[in-house]
C-alpha cells in the first residue's frame, strides 16, 4: 500500500506536471492563457490519475503508466522548445 501511494503520488504529480505543460504549450492563444489553462486542467488531473492509482490491480502497470506519460509528455514538451 505505501508503495502505491507513493506511486501515486510522485509518479502522478510527474505526469499531471508533464501533461499540463504539453497541454499549455500546444493550446493556441497567448502565452499567458494558455499556461492558465494548463494549471487549471492539472489539478484534476492529479487527482483523477490519483483514484485511478489506487483503483488498478497491478503496481506495475500504475507505475508504467504513470512514469510513461510523465517521460512522454516531458520529452516532448522539451522537444517542442519555447514557445514563439
């Protein structure tokens, strides 16, 4: 059980973080806004992925998820470079 909360609360914080950047860096509009909208959508984000965690079966596949989506989205955040 701790290593699922902790799981679920490192690798969900890493992935809601990584997504909402990606979401803010992709939405069109101006920088500001978008990076609001990011922060807005991550909030749910984490808790949402936060139920889920504990809801799975498998530790496993919970931290392969999670800490998969936080490398994806991080990598292409960084990939994508700064905003023009």
């Amino acid at each position: 059980m701790t290593a699922r909360g902790l799981t679920a609360l490192a690798g969900g914080y890493a992935a809601a973080a990584a997504l909402s950047s990606l979401l803010a860096r992709l939405l069109p509009g101006p920088p500001a806004e978008a990076s609001a909208w990011g922060m807005i959508v991550s909030f749910p984000l984490f808790a949402g992925l936060g139920l889920w965690a504990f809801h799975a079966r498998r530790l496993t596949h919970v931290a392969a998820v999670l800490w998969g989506a936080a490398l994806l989205a991080g990598g292409a955040v960084l990939l994508l470079g700064v905003r023009p």
